[in-house]
C-alpha cells in the first residue's frame, strides 16, 4: 500500500495535471505509427511501378496493398491509378509519410520532453518536503554532501531517464508495435515467430534488469560519499593546511573516486550487454528468415511481398537495440532512486509515529496556558533514552537555567522540547506538536544564510509576523549589539555571507538570539546561545534576555556552563546521569552539597 501511494502521489498524479502532454504524446506516436506502416505499404507500389509495369497500363488500388486489403476494403477495386502516375504518386506518398513522421516526431520530442521536465521539478519539491519531514536523528545519520547529491543528481538522473524512456521506449515500442501489425497483414507466418520469440528475451532481460537497478543503487551512494568528501573539505580547510594534511585527504579522495569508478566499470560491463544482445537478436531472426525462405518453412513469397518483409524488419532492428538500451536503464534509474524513495518512505512512517505517539483531532495549533505541567517525558535518538524527567512545571514571564555536566541530557531535552527530536514518551498538559510549534531556539551551532541582515533576522516568519524596524532593532539592542550594526555601512540591508563568515562569533551568536526573541513565541530555548559572547557581554545579554522574558510573559529555559550568574534566573534545573535531579532557586540549591560541589568545580562560587 505504501508503494502505490507514493507511485500515485510522486507520479500518477504530476501525469494526471499534465494531461494535455499525454495527449499530445498519443497522438504523435499514433501518426509516426500510421506513416511508418504507410512507408511499408507504399513499397510493394514501388516494385509494381519499377519493375511489373511493363505492358500494364494501369493498376486498381487493391493491386498496390496487401491482399486481405481486397476482403476489407471491396470499394477499392474501383479505384485505379495509371502505370506512368505510379512513379510520380509513390515517391510523393513516400515524401508525403516522411514529412508527417519528421513532423510527429518534433512534436513528441516537444511534449516528452516538457512532461520530464514538471515530473523532474515535482519529485524534486516533494524530496525537499520530505526531508523536512525527516527526524532530526535521520538527517543527522548522512553528511551534507549526500543529501546535496539526493537532491540534485537523483532527481537529474530521473529527468534524464525519463526523457530517454519515453524518447526510445515508449516510441519504438509504438514502432515495433506497428511493424507486427503490417508484418501480420503482410505475411502472418513470419509475425507470429517473432511474437513467440519475444517474451523469452523479454524474460532475459528482466534478469539482468535487476542486476543493474544494485549497481545503480550502489554507485549513487558512491556519488554521494563524493559530494559529502568535497563538503567537508569545504568546512575544515583550515584545519588540513594548517596540520599539513594535503597527502592524506588527496589519498582518502581518490580511494572515494576509484570505488565509484570500479563500480560504474562493473555497472557498464553487465549494461552494455542488453542492446548488442537484442540486436544480435535481431539478426538472428533476419538470418533464420533468410533461410526458411529460401527453404519454403514460411510458404510462398513473391519479390514485392519478400522486399515488405525485409523492410518492416529492417526497421524492427533499430527499435529493438533501442528498446534494450532504455530497458537497462529503467532498471539503472529505478536503482538510482532507491535512496530518494527510502526519504519518502521514512518521512510517512514518521508521520505515522508522530500520529499514534501524539494523537490529534485536527491539525489546528492550540494556543498554551500560562503554566505547563511536564508531568512525565523521555526523550532520547533512535529510541534510546537519554533523558527522562517528571513533575516539572513551566510558568510565563519565568526563567529557567539548566545545568549539569556533560552528557547528562540536557541538550536532548531541549532537541526535545523544540521539536527536533520526536519524544519517547510524552504525558504533559498539552500535546508534544502544540508546546514545539511555539517554541523559539538558538542552538549550540548558530546559523546565518547569505542574505541580508533583516532577511535574516525575520526568516521563517509569515507576512503578518514580520515586524517593523524599530522592533528589530529593539531586538538587537536586547542583545547588545545595535550599536555595532548601526556601524555598518548598510545597517539592516549588510549582506552576510553564508555561515557568517564575515562576522564575528559572538557577533554571530548575539544575531541568532535576536532572531529567535523576533519570532515572538512564548517559550524561549538557549542552548548555549551566548558561548562565544565575552562574560562581560555574556552577562549583560543573559539579564536583559531574563527580564524581557518577564515582561512579555514568555517562558525561558537557557542550558549553560557560566555559572556565576545562575541568581539571576528565577528556577534552576541541576541535570545528572538524564535525570532532573534537583529544582528550585539557585539560593536554595546552593544548601544542596552535590550542587554546591558542582557549581564551585565549575566556578560558579567564588
């Protein structure tokens, strides 16, 4: 079922919005199929005019056609056409049919090749969706590089391979298709041997089919480990010339690219047998037709009828070398996209689980009372828990700081909480979806895209979200840094260059945080947000994010590791082992010794 769902929603339905293609691509392939037996049937007309014309002056229709055209079409015995008109009307015909195939064939190029192009633009919008679908843990499991290499050359391999099947198959199958038919018409004998014939090679190559689709599937992962390699090359360059490291990335890059090599060779080896096999098919069957003629095996031929013969399977030649090549490759793309398929595949089992685990009505977001109660959550990546809390309570215009050491869970939580990491469990006063849909976070590893500052600062919100200037830049001086960018040249509209690289890291941090204070959501999540902020400013920024909170009624929670300010925060979590161990006031947690140890180790005690 889920197979058919995906086929219906990735292709079916794309198919069914392009339904004037379709229709397009039917009828240019019933015309190239009509001109094609036309050329067939216009050849016995040329033998009668070049070489049976002699002391004939005229020749009725039937004549000219195949001999049951006599039974069908009666009337056509009426018609006559005089012997010195056939050398004109026949290469006129001939002309005439070769015109309309030129013309048939531009408009099916025309409409094909649109179709390939919205399917390509349709599956490529769906797989981005699809890994926004995605787990936090699942898009963390492969490097940047592989789901740049999914998105891009999956989805070109496909528009390329759809173009082709449908350029090749689609069409020469219409032709071989056509040719049986004027073959049965013309000589039954020899129709029926060849479609006897057929289904045993169709059965050969659906073996070999599957061989190529593990190849296919096999050296795109390859492909992909190639993307990853140049992306991290890309991100830590710094770190390989500085230590010398050229020697072994060069030798850790080319064992990458000679294992994709060796598989694309092993690939080509098995590929490449499917049109030479078909086409030594081919004249196997023209070889075994020349000689049960010259024996009689296939009755009596007449050199008009021998000649339509060897035409219509001269013509089955090329069709059928093609129809070998496109099928390789249908099996090839059909490997190709079994990573992309597995995305879609993950993204509804992921919704499934989100549904059973977090059971909703409707799809509305509910709005959060003014104190949440987190009466029992485990949270943790790929069902092991790392952090399991109970009894805890959240109160707007309140903030919380969370402590421990590291590895006791408290970035899991707060993944958790935002909804990066779908919880094991959940039993709260508010659906899971409801309290991550309003939540704002500022990560461990701040963000800013190449775009302008404001760009930046109101990304994601909806148009009647976005706030107005002064609310920016009161949103920067929240976080200490409207004066510097008021030092720009252009303010607001400073392009930043991807990953921030042309600003400082505290000056990159202090962005983020006011992107998230912009997002106007009542829960405020800090995961050590202001680590690479001065103390000085680090404080500065905590106080005045602390009484913001207060008065707009949000909920903060900030994880951190600068302890000497935990009395400004209204609550403190002490996390240990993925536990909550201990709440309360950081004065009163201090009566605590395991707390008090941990906060002077830290130096958060004088």
């Amino acid at each position: 079922m889920k197979h058919r769902q995906l086929v219906r929603e990735l292709f079916l339905q794309p198919l069914a919005a392009q339904r004037h293609r379709i229709v397009g691509i039917g009828a240019s392939l019933l015309i190239l199929s009509a001109s094609q037996a036309l050329l067939l049937l216009l050849v016995k007309g040329f033998i009668k005019a070049l070489f049976q014309s002699q002391g004939i002056s005229q020749f009725t229709l039937v004549e000219l056609l195949p001999e049951k055209s006599a039974a069908w079409f009666p009337q056509l015995k009426d018609i006559t056409i005089a012997t010195e008109s056939l050398t004109v009307v026949v290469p006129t015909s001939i002309l005439l049919a070769g015109l309309t195939k030129a013309l048939a064939s531009y408009l099916y190029q025309l409409n094909q090749q649109g179709l390939a192009l919205y399917l390509a633009k349709n599956y490529r919008e769906r797989l981005f969706s699809a890994l926004l679908g995605l787990p936090f843990v699942e898009i963390c499991k492969r490097p940047a590089g592989a789901w740049m290499s999914l998105i891009m050359n999956d989805v070109m391999l496909l528009q390329s391979r759809f173009t082709d099947i449908l350029t090749s198959l689609v069409r020469d199958s219409v032709a071989v298709g056509g040719c049986f038919v004027i073959l049965s018409i013309v000589h039954w004998p020899s129709a029926l041997v060849l479609g006897v014939l057929s289904p045993l090679i169709a059965f050969g190559m659906g073996r070999t089919g599957k061989r190529i689709a593990k190849f296919a599937e096999i050296y795109q992962r390859e492909l992909a480990r190639i993307a990853a390699s140049l992306l991290d090359f890309r991100s830590r360059f710094d770190f390989i010339r500085s230590q010398q490291g050229e020697a072994v990335e060069t030798a850790s890059f080319r064992t990458v690219s000679r294992a994709y090599y060796h598989m694309i060779r092993r690939s080509i080896m098995v590929r490449s047998a499917f049109a030479p096999v078909l086409e030594f098919f081919g004249f196997s069957v023209f070889a075994s037709a020349v000689y049960a003629i010259g024996h009689g095996y296939l009755g009596k031929f007449t050199p008009d009828l021998m000649l339509q013969f060897f035409v219509a399977l001269g013509l089955l030649l090329r069709p059928l070398r093609e129809i070998g090549e496109q099928l390789a490759r249908y099996h090839e793309t059909r490997g190709a996209l079994a990573s992309s398929v597995n995305v879609f595949e993950a993204m509804i089992a992921n919704a499934q689980h989100e549904q059973e685990t977090d059971p909703a009505t409707d799809n509305k977001k509910r709005p959060l009372s003014a104190n949440i109660k987190l009466k029992a959550i485990k949270a943790g990546m790929d069902g092991k828990c790392r952090f399991e809390a109970s009894g805890l309570e959240l109160t707007s215009g309140r903030s919380v700081a969370i402590i421990g050491p590291s590895g006791s869970g408290k970035s899991t939580l707060l993944k958790t909480l935002s909804g990066l990491a779908h919880p094991i469990s959940w039993d709260a006063d508010c659906r899971w979806s409801d309290f991550a849909s309003q939540v704002s976070m500022v990560s461990q590893d701040p963000f800013l895209f190449d775009d302008t500052l404001k760009e930046n600062l109101i990304y994601g919100l909806e148009p009647e979200e976005i706030p107005s200037d002064p609310a920016i830049w009161e949103a920067l001086a929240t976080v200490n840094i409207e004066a510097e960018v008021k030092s720009w040249p252009d303010g607001l509209t400073t392009r930043l260059r991807a990953i921030g690289s042309n600003i400082s890291g505290g000056q990159l941090q202090r962005l983020v945080i006011a992107r998230a204070i912009l997002r106007r959501r009542p829960l405020w999540l800090l995961d050590e947000a202001t680590a690479a902020v001065d103390p000085r400013s680090e404080r500065d920024i905590t106080v005045r994010l602390i009484e913001a909170s207060r008065r707009d009624h949000r909920v903060l929670l900030a994880v951190t590791h600068r302890l000497t300010w935990l009395g400004a925060f209204d609550q403190v979590w002490f996390v240990e082992g993925g536990h909550v161990t201990m709440v309360g006031s950081h004065d009163e947690l201090l009566r605590q010794q395991r707390y008090r140890d941990y906060v002077t180790a830290s130096g958060g005690l004088d």
